[in-house]
C-alpha cells in the first residue's frame, strides 16, 4: 500500500507510472456484463436478496462447475458472498473457535494472516521452498499438525505472490492428508481460469467437504464489484446464512445480476488472458536477462516472484528498493515483505495483469535500471 500511494502521488502529479503493484486486471469487464448491469438499473429494484445470494446466480455457478471441472455441485451447495475476503471471514468463523489453529503457506496473500488473526485465531506459517516449487507437502502440513492440532488449512492454487499452481497428484494428497488427520481444507481457487501451464484442479474432485472460495476479481475483472462465491456441504448453509446475515445482509444486488453475465462472456475473458500470456512472455525474458529466477515460472495468476539480493545495495530492503525503483523510472512492484515476513525483504511481486503497452515499457524500463545496478555492484 504504501508503494501503491507513492504511485498514485507520482499520476497525480502528472509523472508517468507503470502499475505493476496492484493485483488487478487492467482491462474493464466484458460488454455483455456491462449490458446486464446497465439493463437492471433501468429495469431492476436494487434492494436486498437473500444472504446466499440469488437462485439464477447460484445456479449458473452450479453449472459452472459441471461444465468446467466436470463435477456435479447442486445450486444448494453455493453461496454468493461480498467478494472471496467475505468468503474467508465466513469459513473461519463457522470452522473456527478463538484459539483454533488455522495453517497458512508463506509467502502467501498477507490478508490471510490478518484475517485470521482479527478472529482470534492462531496463524501457523509454514515456510515454503522453491525445491518444492513453492508449494505446501504433506509432510510438512502434518509436522505442523503433531506440534499442535490444526483446525484447517489454507491454500491458494494458483498462488498469490509466486503464480505456482499445485498440480492434481499434489492436491490429493494434501486432501487425503487432511481427511485422515481432520483437517478442515479450503481452497482458495480465485485464480482459476488464469492458468498458462499445467492443470488447475477443483478441490471437490478429491474431498467433497472441502471449502471451497472464488471471486468474478480475477479472470471475471469485476475486482471493485465485490462479488464471490463459496461451495461448502449442505450441512454449513444454515451456519454460514446465520452468519452472512448479521455480517454482511447479502452481497451486492447489482454485482450478482452482472456476475451471472460474466460467466457467459468466455471469449471476450480469453482474450483478456491471452495479453496476460504476452506480458508473462516478456517478463520471463526479464527474468532471464537479469538472473532473476528464484523457483519455478509463473503456472498461473498473473504475479511472478522475483530474488533481488544480487541487484540490493548494501543496507536496502525490498521496500527501499520498490521505493527507489518507482523514484527513479516511475515503476512500481510490490516488496516482498507483506507475503513472506520472515524471507521476503529479498523478493518482489511483479504483476503483469497490465495492458501489453505497459508491462513492455515497464519492463524495459526495469531492465536498464537493474543492469545499472549490476554494474556498480560488480
């Protein structure tokens, strides 16, 4: 954030700036989404639904499922939340009693973390590796689970910061772990549909009790609609109703008559995510010429997570070096402290869900600052 404001000072200014900071897509959404929304507030009463969220919208989610992943999820099993934040507020409460212990990767999205612990709930960080392609193993889950019991655990595949996707062998054996030991699983699936290599998997294809969060944010670029979803078993409706009702009342009428349009708008997405391609490309090129390969390529999201020891100046940290970077060429990353506390002041989050425009220029605006660099350290 505060990257993002000294970026937002430089635009005000009138100071040219490359976002690359921000986890959000650059491309507005879809017309056919724009057209719904525009229709119902001509036509529609904006008023409140249900805290679920409304039928022909779980509905069409439902279908989603069937036709996407192949997996037969009843509309009864879905529920609409304010966004995916709303979604883990609302599992980690109906899961959850003050105390419960709740496994998070690291890096990892820095909400999760904080979430947790405005809960009452204790965060336990298990350290990831890039030998392990910067995913979590069994392993490590169930050492962290004999210290003390666990509650649940976490995961988000694609990742936030790193873009590693978990792959289907992975996945299961982390579900079965999980059953076997009681651990609640929920899996954060707000970058599917953002996948360049290798194989996105549901998690109900291997535990049909695990919690289940999504979000239009991402591939749907409906970010400030504040509209998501959750599949969870039956027998948490009643729970997560009671809750959403007292928290929330519903999520946005208008963004859940949007959203229903956006999941028949594949093309326009697609196309969306075939820039996205085209600015990974150029990045990993970065990547390349600069040394900057800490693990394994990006598989999905649109973030890419970068080693910077080697291009640091003697006492500088990852936020002085963003810092620095913005200052200098009007390019702004993310340090990679807010992911990782304890190993992320040598690390960037690089976002390239930018127009192709700006993540060129960025880009090489980087690289001649970078090699500059270099070349004084050396």
């Amino acid at each position: 954030m505060e990257v993002l404001s000294a970026a937002n000072a430089r635009d005000a200014a009138g100071l040219p700036t490359y976002h690359l900071e921000v986890g959000q897509p650059g491309a507005p959404v879809p017309p056919l989404v724009q057209a719904r929304a525009e229709e119902t507030l001509r036509t529609g009463r904006i008023g409140y639904t249900e805290a679920a969220g409304i039928m022909p919208l779980r509905e069409r989610i439902a279908h989603h499922y069937r036709d996407y992943y192949g997996l037969s999820v009843p509309a009864s099993r879905i529920f609409v939340t304010t966004g995916s934040s709303a979604g883990f507020s609302l599992a980690f409460l109906m899961l959850c009693e003050p105390g419960d212990r709740i496994a998070l990767p690291r890096p990892g999205y820095p909400a999760y973390r904080n979430i947790v612990s405005a809960l009452g709930l204790d965060a336990v960080e298990i350290d990831l590796s890039p030998q392990d392609d910067w995913c979590l193993t069994p392993e490590k889950l169930l050492a962290a689970h004999a210290e003390k019991p666990l509650k649940a655990v976490l995961l988000a595949s694609p990742n936030n910061p790193t873009g590693t996707l978990t792959s289907p062998e992975m996945a299961q054996k982390l579900t079965q772990a999980c059953c076997d030991a009681g651990i609640w699983y929920i899996s954060d699936e707000i970058y599917h549909g953002l996948t360049y290599e290798g194989e996105e998997t549901c998690a109900l294809a291997f535990d049909d009790d695990a919690i289940i969060i999504n979000s239009f944010s991402k591939y749907y670029c409906m970010t400030g609609w504040r509209i998501g979803w959750m599949v969870m078993p039956e027998r948490l409706i009643q729970r997560a109703t009671a809750l959403a009702q007292n928290l929330f009342i519903c999520p946005p009428t208008l963004s859940q008559m949007a959203a229903q349009a956006s999941l028949d708008a594949r093309d326009d997405l697609e196309r969306i995510k075939d820039g996205y391609r085209v600015n990974r490309a150029r990045l990993l090129q970065t990547q390349e010429r600069l040394g900057l390969k800490g693990g394994p390529s990006p598989d999905g999201a649109f973030y890419i997570y970068w080693p910077i020891n080697h291009l640091l100046k003697e006492d500088e940290t990852a936020l002085s070096f963003c810092q620095a970077l913005l200052d200098e060429t009007g390019v702004a990353i993310t340090p990679g402290n807010d992911f990782d506390p304890s190993n992320g002041g040598s690390f960037v989050r690089v976002s390239f869900a930018g127009s192709q425009e700006t993540i060129a220029k960025a880009a090489d605006l980087f690289e001649a600052w970078a090699e500059k660099r270099l070349s004084q350290n050396s």
